[in-house]
C-alpha cells in the first residue's frame, strides 16, 4: 500500500474510532447487552476475513482474547456511566501498562521515560476523578481505568502474534464478548429502532475500522501509528458534547491534556531516526 493512501486510510480510521462514544450514548440498552450485540456483529463480519486466511488458535491468541473482551466491557460500561472523555482517555494510557507489562514478563528495560510517562498519567488520572463538574459515577471511573489496563493485556498478546494472524484474536473476544452478553440481551427490554440502528452501526465499525487499520499500517512510519489515532481521543469527546449535550470539567480538560502529552511524548521518543519517515 502506498504511503498516501495509508495516511488517509489511518485518519479515516481514527475518525470513525471518534464516534464510538457518541454511537454508545445513543443506544438506550443495558451496556452489557450493547457489548454483546455490537460483539456477535462484529464476529459475523470477520468471519469470512479469518475462513480466508484460516485459524490458527495459540495461547497468545487466546489472552489477547480474553483481553478483548474484557477491555470491551469495561470500554462500554465506563462510556455508559463515566464521561466518554474519561472513557477513551484511558484507552490511551495503554502504552504505559505495555511498558510495565514487558518490564515484567519480557523481562525489557524500562527507561526514565516510562517512568515519568507513568507519574504523568496518574496525575491526570486525579484530575478526572476529583473534576465533580464533569459528571460520571466513582464506579464508572473507575470502571474506565481499567480500559487502558485490558488493552495494554490486548496489546501485549498481539505483539506476542506478530508473525501470526491478529484478527484471530479480535474474533475469539468478539465471540466471547458475544456469548457473555448473551444472557443480558435475553433479559434486557428489547431496544427502539433508532438504538437498534446505532448497534449495527457500532458492530459494523468495531470489524471495518480494525480490519483496515491493520491493512495501512503497514504503509505507515513508526512515528505516523503513533500520531495519527490521536485524532480519536481528540475528537470522540467533540462528538458526544455537540450531538449528547456532555461537556467535560475544566478539571478534566485538564486531566486529558496531561495524559494526551504524556502519551504523546512517550511515544515519539521511542521512535529511533530512521523510523521517522516511511519509505514511498
């Protein structure tokens, strides 16, 4: 793919990724039915993807599925009953928990970097929970740390696959989030047309935009993966205050600006030169 394409592939990505807040906002069902159903769809549609290329199920494709999952619920949930600014802000500190992760298992070097990135993040981490104007419950905040901790796990399995297939990973949490929320759907009201709608909507992009990120990114620099998905944290908070009427605290503004810095930086310093640029 060439490098243009995979740009503006990347940024198409990223943007359909911003609007996973306001898509959930709109679902008017239980957050556990809402990550079942979107699941079961998305595991429809990459199906045919993984019959194509074949399955090959491993230990690493297992917890990256189990990590999936859980990173799937808690991203729902937290959505649902934090602000969404929280929500995906903590998505975003995965790298951190990467690190700290290959620290312990890969047994990897973590610089003073990782370290500061990591005080970094705790601080804006306080300023989301102590930010009362933004609205959200304790327990949903909390809820939402653990996003970026799930995804890290989600992360971490797919960089120990990389020379497998990483959408059997992606299926398998599908089905498993699928199967989980099984039970909630049978015992949740059925929803209106519109929220309906919404869901097929969240399960057609949760496969689309995962499919396609990993088709351009191999068109793109170390520097570029790490840049433009920006555009989703950025962005999915505009989305949900112009169409749901949520404004995030100052305090969490503030809180986001830290983290988005923290991230930001982290990861353009682990960007050797020659990365810098991707060949045409």
């Amino acid at each position: 793919m060439s490098h243009k394409k995979a740009v503006l592939i990347t940024c198409c990505v990223a943007f359909l990724w911003s609007l996973a807040g306001w898509n959930i906002k709109m679902i008017q069902w239980s957050p556990f039915a809402i990550a079942g159903g979107r699941s079961m769809i998305a595991a429809i549609l990459l199906l045919p993807v993984l019959i194509k290329k074949g399955i090959k199920v491993t230990p690493a494709a297992i917890g990256g599925a189990v990590c999936y999952m859980a990173f799937n619920y808690c991203f729902i949930y937290s959505t649902k009953y934090a602000t969404s600014a929280f929500a995906i802000m903590m998505q975003y500190t995965a790298p951190v928990y990467v690190a700290i992760l290959s620290w312990l298992v890969l047994k990897e070097h973590v610089t003073k970097m990782d370290v500061m990135s990591i005080i970094a993040v705790l601080v804006g981490m306080l300023f989301f929970f102590i930010d009362s104007a933004g609205g959200g419950s304790i327990f949903g905040k909390i809820v939402a740390v653990m996003n970026g901790i799930t995804f890290a796990g989600v992360s971490f399995f797919l960089r120990i696959q990389k020379n497998e297939n990483p959408v059997v990973s992606m299926f398998l949490g599908n089905v498993l989030s699928g199967i989980v929320g099984l039970f909630f759907m049978i015992h949740s009201t059925i929803p209106d047309g519109t929220s309906l709608a919404f869901l097929g909507l969240a399960g057609f992009l949760c496969a689309f935009t995962y499919m396609m990120y990993a088709l351009a990114s191999t068109g793109l620099s170390t520097l570029e993966t790490v840049l433009l998905p920006v555009i989703d944290p950025v962005m999915n908070p505009v989305w949900v205050f112009l169409f749901c009427g949520e404004r995030p605290g100052a305090l969490s503004i503030a809180g986001a600006m830290v983290i988005l810095a923290a991230i930001l930086i982290r990861g353009i310093s682990g960007v050797p030169g020659k990365a810098f640029h991707k060949e045409k």
